[in-house]
C-alpha cells in the first residue's frame, strides 16, 4: 500500500512538472500585457456572436470577455497548447468570426497573440486600471458583402421556421397511419400519402437552407460537435423523408401488402429522425440539456 502511494505521488509529481514545463513561463508583465490585447482583440471581434448582454449568444458563449472562466472551460482552451485549444484553432482558420459577423477575421498578428496568450497558460488577470475599450488600432469597422452573398445569407436564416413543417408534418403523418390501419378507410390513406409527400418536399427545402445558414455561422467547444451531428443527420433525414414518399406511391401501397409494411416501418424510423433533429436545433441554442425538469 506504501509502495503504491509512493507511486502515485510520484506520478502527480511528474506531470505536475510536465505541464509546467508545457506551459511557457513569462514574466508578469508579459502575461498582464497579452491579457489585456487578447480582451482587446474578443470586444472587437467577438461581441457580436458572443456578447454577454445577448439574451441567446452563439453556443451558449456568451462569456466573451471574461478571460478566466473562458480559459476554465477546456472545450475552448488547453492551456499551453494552442494546437489543441478549439478557441485558438478557431481564429486561426477564420472559422470565427463567422460569415454573419459584421467585423473582420483576425489580422495575423492579431491570431499570434492569442496563440502565444494560450501558450503561456491563457492568464485571465488584468493590468490595475487597464483601459476596458476597444483599442483605436483594432479594425472594427464592418464589411461590405457582395450583395448576392447577404441574399444567400438572408435566404439561409428561414432554415429555423422552415423546420417546423416536414416536423409536424411527418409527425401527423405517424397519427394518421395509425387511424388509417385501424379503421383500413381510403381516405386516410390517402391523407398519410398527402403529408408524407409534403414533408418529404419540406424536409428537403429544410436541409438545403440549413446548409446555407451552417455556412454563415460558428459555434466553439461542444456547440460545435453538436453542429456537425445536426447538419449531417439534418441531410440522412431529409433523404429518408424522401425514401418514406416513395414507398408510399409505390403501387399504391394498399393496407395489407408488404409494400404498405415497409413503408410503414420507414415512416416510424422518419419521425425519430426527425425528432432527433429537431432536438439537436434546439440544443445549438439551448444547449444539451434544455428539456431538464
């Protein structure tokens, strides 16, 4: 038991020593000085997206400024590593600010004294009676957009209320093809065929523009992860939407027949996709956790 404490404070030791000697060591007021340019270039590049007055910030990041707890959180930074920190990486490859922001991407100066503020363990201490607004030298001016790209833009923000009709429709679909197995009536064969078909058509209106507004925005740390699952299964959906409406031409797929089966198999596994979907939408602005009690 000595043995294995002995070890185990030995292995702390080691990576106690390791991580320091990964986190470059700078003079105070080295560390007082990149803290206060880093603040400087976020309020100038930053508040748009991620200002703490926004009722709904981007991904929840609304704590833009606050360089010590934005440093805590290791979705966004690995202290000493800058190639590992999702912020630096970010701004690195003018993923932020994103196309919708009114501000320029990072100058390349700009990006070295982020990296080089993370690289030296993201210090989130101020100089005493530091000036808290945007320095003069910082480019905060907007940028004009070719007209043709604020229209794509402009048409990619309906993807949020164009969601909601292959949702409730395929949902209402599920209803009716329960009403139509129970009572075997034509007519709401018909009505499930109706939805069905009308969804699939908005499902993929849907996916198309959430491609389109995907590309004009940018989210940090899990926000991220929960993009890419939600673009992606997004699209799987919209194209299964699409298989649902042709099983249920498919030679009339009359109550009784396999085809009438495989359909409706299909149509149950649509509507969890599209639930699921729908959810991960609201969790890029709620966050993961927005249905707690």
């Amino acid at each position: 038991m000595i043995r294995f404490t002995a070890c185990a404070l030995l292995l702390l030791i080691v990576a106690g020593i390791s991580w320091a000697a990964h986190v470059q060591a700078a003079p105070k007021e080295e560390q007082l000085k990149l803290a206060q340019q880093v603040r400087d270039i976020f309020e100038a590049k930053c508040l748009d997206c991620h200002g703490p007055e926004l009722p709904r910030p981007k991904g929840k990041f609304g704590y833009v400024l606050d360089l010590q707890r934005m440093a805590d959180n290791a979705d966004y930074v690995t202290r000493g590593d800058a190639a590992k920190s999702e912020l630096y990486l970010m701004v690195r490859d003018d993923d932020m600010p994103g196309e919708d922001a009114n501000v320029p991407p990072l100058t390349p100066e700009e990006k070295e004294i982020v990296k080089r503020w993370v690289e030296i363990g993201a210090p989130g201490e101020l100089p005493a009676g530091a000036e808290k607004e945007t320095p003069a030298t910082a480019e905060t001016g907007g940028i004009e957009m070719p007209t043709w790209k604020r229209m794509i833009r402009w048409i990619g923000r309906f993807h949020p209320v164009s969601t909601h009709f292959p949702v409730g429709l395929m949902m209402i679909a599920v209803v009716a093809e329960a009403l139509a197995w129970w009572t075997r009536r034509e007519s709401w064969m018909q009505t499930v065929r109706f939805l069905v078909i009308f969804g699939a058509l908005g499902a993929v209106a849907a996916a198309s523009l959430g491609w389109i507004n995907a590309y004009f925005t940018s989210y940090v740390g899990s926000s991220a992860a929960i993009l890419k699952w939600h673009r992606w299964l997004g699209t799987l959906t919209a194209l299964w939407t699409v298989l649902c409406a042709v099983l249920v031409v498919m030679s009339e797929c009359a109550e009784g027949t396999p085809e009438r089966r495989r359909f409706r198999g299909a149509l149950l596994v649509g509507a969890t996709l599209v639930s699921i979907s729908g959810f991960l939408g609201s969790a890029l602005i709620y966050g993961l956790d927005h249905y707690a009690w």
